[in-house]
C-alpha cells in the first residue's frame, strides 16, 4: 500500500515574512570584531567583543572561545569600549553612547558613565538592567529568532508541524516586535487542521514606565472556520516590573477587528467589530540558561454585547549551544461566541529547537 505522509502549506504572505525572517539572519552574522576590555574584581582580564547585558550576565566573545563568554556584571571592576551601545536601567530609562566602567572605590555610585556628543551620564553600574550594541543601520539594529518542531506516527500516518519566529528592533524611545507562528497537525485519510498567525507590537516611551501602544494582527484558522481575522488598535501601557530577572507589562485600550469566516460556517460571512482591549505580558530569566515568558489578551466586545475573545501564548525555552536552544510552547485561543460549528477553544502545545541571530 503506498504511504501518504500530509505536509503542511504555508500561505504566500507567511513564506515571504520567513525568507525575511532568514536574510536578515544572515546580514546579522556579517560584521566587524572590536577589541573591548573587560577586567574583573578578581583581576581576570577579557579582551574581545562586548555584545550585550542581559539578566545580570555581560557576555564578552573572543577569538579563543566557542561561545561568548557570559561573566556577572556584578563582579565586573573595569570596562574599556570605543563603540556605542544602547543601555536601559531599571527605572525604563533608556540612553545611547559609548560606555565606560571604573573601580567604585574611584567613584561611589557614579561608576557606569554613558558618553554621547555634548552629553556625559554618570550612573551606578548596579542599576543597569541591558546594554545592546547600538548598530549603525536599521537592519542590523534587528534581532530575531526562528525555531521548527516536526513530528510524524507510522501507526496512522499523523504528521505535526509548529514552526515560529520573531525579529525586534529596540531604540531609546521606540521598540516593535513581529511574529508569526504556524500550526499543521494532519493525518492520512481524515481531516487536516491549519493555523496561522502574524503579530506586530510596538511601543512609544512616555514616561520611565510607561508607553503607549500599538497591535495588528492577522489570524487563520480553520479549526474555527476562520478564513482572516485582522485586529488593528492600540492603547496606552506601564511596565509594573522591571529588573535583570523580571519583566512585566500590562496595556488597556480598543481594538477594531473584521473577520471573514468560511461561508459554511452559517455565520455571515463578513464581521465587523470594535473590542476592548486588556493584555498583560510577563517575562523571567535565569542567567544565560532558560526564559519563560507569558503573554495574555483579553478583547471584551463593544458592538456585540455578551462576546468575548482572548489569546493566551507561553513558552519555556533552554539554550544548549551558541544561539542554539529547545523550545516548549503552549498556546490556546477562545471565543464566547464562534460559529455555529467551530469550536469556542482551540489549544495547542509543541516543543521545537531554534536558533537566535
């Protein structure tokens, strides 16, 4: 008997989003090493390339070393850089220079100095929560991830494919974020389910914490005879918790959404809404090894009194290698009101492997 195996098609808006998603990776990896140097309290001196500052971690790469090399900040004495990076502390405020590291014995609570023309902060290093690299372009500003689990049963000839990735541009007054994710669960003989989803996020700095906005969002699913639900809104923001370890965020506003579900739905095939909007997203780090993060949108409806959807994505994921890591997902969208025959929840969970660039 010849053996059917079903293979997942991706819409041709998804596959051009991935080949963007891909060559803006490879300009990532092209570009020129700096000689920085970092010295340690225990006299431990690295020179090499400082890339960033994350959760509490400087992570330095050198030419001797695989990986770059991940050293608490808390323990760095002395930094010497020529570049210019872009460094937040853990009030939210954001400043761009090129940045220098002393003793504290030599100046207590002003040992971090961020330099830019006609412009010289003096800050306490302990207060800095990230510095990244402040590129000279807008796409190699970019950073992104992509990550592919795939799984397939001989027994009934199942096949499941999740595939993700997301690339964020961050300034010290702008930041956005763009994902999409899609879902194929199929099986020889039976039914296939799709979904497709593309986000994009971004946000204006008010205040230290808080900011205003912005979402749009195309979703497909076939599971809930939905051929095209775009959301488009916005509102404003605070950041409740923000450290090396924690963040977390809320953000209230409206949203307008039309949707276009499959005329076999018995629904009419054309929707209009306008939605309220509530979602919070909280993010936790444990040094240089495992990220959780949680993201929840509730949209309560304006025109249509009684409906109510709501997304809810989370993930675990463990660096192995380099940029290399192991991703568990978990994701489950809801509506109070579907149509007649789609269902009111549609759950899934994947774990895949990845690469960050």
């Amino acid at each position: 008997m010849r053996m059917h195996i079903p293979t997942p098609r991706l819409s041709r808006p998804f596959w051009l989003i991935l080949c963007g998603f891909l060559l803006l990776a490879s300009m990532a990896q092209a570009q020129a090493k700096r000689r920085d140097v970092v010295v340690m309290k225990n006299g431990d001196k690295i020179t090499g390339e400082i890339k960033k500052l994350e959760h509490g971690q400087l992570y330095v790469e050198t030419d001797y070393a695989i990986d770059p090399i991940p050293v608490d900040w808390l323990q760095v004495e002395r930094v010497e850089s020529t570049a210019k990076y872009q460094v937040e502390l853990d009030t939210g405020q954001r400043l761009a220079g090129t940045i220098a590291k002393i003793p504290s014995s030599e100046a207590p609570g002003e040992d971090f100095r961020i330099e830019a023309p006609g412009s010289l902060e003096r800050l306490r290093a302990a207060d800095i929560v990230a510095i990244h690299s402040k590129k000279p372009s807008f796409w190699r500003q970019l950073k992104g991830s992509v990550d592919y689990g795939f799984s397939y049963t001989s027994g009934n000839e199942q096949t499941q494919s999740n595939l993700s990735a997301s690339t964020a541009y961050d300034s010290t007054r702008f930041a956005s974020k763009l994902s999409l994710s899609s879902s194929f669960t199929g099986q020889s003989g039976a039914g296939r389910t799709n979904r497709e989803n593309i986000t994009s996020i971004s946000q204006i700095f008010l205040s230290r914490n808080s900011f205003v906005g912005g979402l749009v969002d195309f979703l497909t699913s076939n599971q809930q005879s939905l051929d095209l639900r775009t959301t488009l809104g916005g509102g404003y923001g605070r950041y409740l918790i923000r450290n090396s370890r924690t963040q977390f965020a809320w953000i209230g506003g409206l949203v307008f959404t039309k949707e276009l579900y499959d005329p076999a739905s018995g629904l009419n095939p054309k929707q209009k809404n306008v939605e309220a909007l509530a979602a919070a997203e909280f993010s936790w780090y444990r040094f240089n090894r495992a990220e959780l993060q949680i993201s929840f949108q509730m949209f309560p409806s304006v025109s249509d009194t009684g409906r109510v959807r709501s997304n809810l994505s989370s993930s675990f994921s463990f660096n192995l290698v380099r940029d290399l890591y192991w991703k568990f997902s978990l994701w489950n969208t809801f509506d109070s009101k579907p149509p007649v025959s789609a269902k009111k929840n549609e759950f899934g969970i994947s774990s895949g492997f990845g690469w960050r660039f």
